[in-house]
C-alpha cells in the first residue's frame, strides 16, 4: 500500500462532516488556522504530529481512530485503482 498524503485531508473531512461542524468550527477547536486545515483538507499540506493530535481531540476520536480512518481510505484507494486497471486492461 502506497501512502497518498491526500488521504489524511479526506479522514479529517470525513469525521467532520459526521459531527456536521464547519472547518472554522473544527480549526477553532483544534487551535490551528481555518486556511492551514483547508490546505490539510485539499492535501496541500501535511500536518505533523501535534496537528494531527489537535485535530483528534477537536473531533473528540482518538488520533488513532484518525489513522485507522486514513489507513482505509488507502486500503480502498489501493483496491479501486487495482479494479481500474484491471477494467482498462480488459478493454484494451
């Protein structure tokens, strides 16, 4: 499995939008700027460790709850781009 620093961005959005919060709402808990968790969310940034840990405890999970929600995003990327190719090479 390949590591897409996307797939960080798309883990916070997801657990965001479950707890219907905005990313003003959620930077404002988290104590980081609304743009630097909106570049986070685009994947044009990477956060470190600390933001990670902020952003957990702004979203009220575990920051290992948050990995194991990026480490499926990658699994189920994996796959799809696995089944795409599978399906490109079959209408070749």
């Amino acid at each position: 499995m390949r590591f897409d620093h996307r797939a960080v961005g798309q883990a916070i959005r997801i657990h965001r939008k479950e707890l219907g919060i905005s990313q003003e709402i959620l930077s404002g808990l988290a104590g980081i700027g609304r743009t630097h968790l909106t570049m986070i969310e685009n994947g044009n940034k990477q956060p470190n460790l600390e933001t990670i840990w902020k952003i957990a405890s702004a979203l009220n999970i575990l920051p290992s709850e948050l990995i194991k929600t990026i480490e499926e995003i990658l699994v189920n990327s994996t796959i799809d781009t696995a089944v795409n190719a599978e399906s490109q090479n079959k209408s070749d």
